[in-house]
C-alpha cells in the first residue's frame, strides 16, 4: 500500500505543479499546489488499490467456493457408480 500512496503523490504533486508553472503562477503558490495535489494523488490510488484488491478477493473466494462445489459434485457422483 506504501507504493500506491507513494505513487499517487508523486503523480499529483508532479500533474499540479507543473500545471500552475505552465499556466504563469508563483513558485510558491505552485508548490502549495502541489502538496495538496499530492495529498489528493495519494489518497484517491489509495483508495482506487483497496476498491481493486476487495474485487480481487471476493473473485478468488467466489472463484475457491465454485471449485470446491463442483469437487464434492463430481466425488458424488463417481461413488454412485
């Protein structure tokens, strides 16, 4: 999670501040920006990797739930034979 808050910044800090130096403001009000840009990177990947990894664990549940149905499935129906 250090990695997406880490790159989340990074990109936010990067995107608002060279965006406010290109449009002709301040060095200062860039940076000030920029740290806010940054809080809001990291927080929004933060938030973007917890909605991935969420999706990606009830996938590999719904995924080990289907597996072990259709093993007792199949264990049930070779004993019939």
């Amino acid at each position: 999670m250090k990695f997406f808050l880490t790159l989340g910044g990074s990109i936010g800090f990067l995107t608002i501040f060279f965006t406010e130096l290109h449009a002709g403001n301040e060095i200062g009000f860039a940076l000030r920006d920029g740290a806010l840009g940054c809080l809001a990177g990291a927080f929004l990947l933060r938030g973007f990797h917890y909605v991935m990894m969420r999706c990606i664990k009830s996938l590999v549940l719904e995924q080990n739930s289907m597996s072990a149905s259709s093993t007792s499935t199949k264990g049930s129906s070779s004993g019939v034979n």
